[in-house]
C-alpha cells in the first residue's frame, strides 16, 4: 500500500520553503518551480497543493502571520500573570520587527505581500483585513491599560494605537542596517515608558 501523505505537514514544508526563497533571494524569485525545488518536491506535487503563484503566496503569508502569532503567545506565557500592557506590547513589536532570526523571515515575507499587495486589488483587501485584526489587537491592549488604571480615561486610544503601530516601521531600518537591534528596542522602550508614565 503506498503511504499515506501528510498533507498539513507537507503544505508547511511549502510554505517554510517559500520563506527561505523569499528570505534568501527576494519575492520576485519565489516561483512555484523554485520554490519546488528549495522544498524537495516536484513542480506537479506543488501544482496539487496550490494551482497558481498567487494562492501558493497567500498561503505563505498566511503561515507567516500564523507563526508571529505563535512566538507572541509564548512570549506572553513568559511574563508575569497578569501581564503589564508594557510588556504585552513590547512582546508584539519584539516579534513583529525582524529583531532575531526566528522573526526575520516572516517579517520579510509579509513585508514584500505588502509591496505586491500595492500592485493587486484582491491582495490588497486580504492584506488591509489582516491588518486591521493586528490594529485591533493593539488597540484592544490599550483599552485594557485604560479599564485597568494603567492608562488614564482621558487616553485617546485610536491615537496611542497608530503610534504603537508606527514602531512596526523601524522593520525597514533594521533589514538595510540603518539601526542595530539594540537601537530599536531603545526606541520600543522609551515610547512605552513615556506612554505608561514609566521611569527607565
């Protein structure tokens, strides 16, 4: 009897090879034959899965956005219960930025679905969807921080969200060495300490 084939397992080593490509050699070389290759598996193996570039892309971001999710609940276990709406959000921009290598290929390819979702109205709605559920986490923290007495009433939510979000932008500065690591997590540092009136 031919044995059975994983397929969760083997869509996940897909979309881990088309990371590495992306990471390695940039989203203009992930093709399906290419990202075949790196994977170990036939261009007709990888058609089963995903008949087209595009789907075989949505799903490695997809899978991306998964795994950042991941790192973020295990870090967030780390910390002490119940945790400082500090820490939480420095936790998601910790593993939102490619500040160790274990964030630097999804940031990389969710960046560069960013870039071809500019270019592509479909992509570009299922792109602004998954973005508008990350800002709604962000701001759902610092409604807590408000309920909880860690912020005052008087905190204009929407606008400590989009400021919070606007250190995602350092992700480009740390990909070119504009920044260290280190000058990153400064700036991390010192805008939530200033939010939640902290001292260094």
């Amino acid at each position: 009897m031919p044995k059975p084939v994983n397929h969760h397992a083997r869509r996940q080593l897909i979309a881990q090879a088309l990371w590495r490509v992306v990471d390695e050699q940039g989203w203009s070389k992930a093709t399906m034959r290419e990202v075949a290759r790196e994977a170990g598996v036939s261009l007709g193996q990888l058609q089963h899965y995903f008949s087209s570039r595009a789907q075989m892309l949505a799903f490695g971001v997809e899978c991306a956005s998964e795994e950042t999710a991941r790192r973020v609940g295990e870090a967030l276990e780390q910390l002490s219960q119940p945790p400082h709406p500090r820490d939480v959000l420095r936790a998601v921009l910790y593993e939102m930025l490619p500040l160790h290598p274990g964030a630097r290929a999804t940031s990389r390819m969710q960046a560069a679905y960013v870039l071809e979702a500019m270019h592509d109205g479909a992509l570009a709605e299922r792109v602004s969807e998954g973005m508008r559920g990350g800002r709604a986490m962000v701001e759902e923290c610092i409604r807590d921080a408000v309920r909880i007495g860690h912020l005052p009433e008087s905190t204009d939510v929407a606008l400590e969200t989009d400021l919070v979000l606007a250190l995602t932008g350092l992700g480009p500065l740390l990909e070119l060495n504009v920044i260290e690591p280190g000058a990153a997590l400064a700036a991390i540092d010192r805008h939530l300490e200033r939010l939640f009136d902290l001292r260094p």
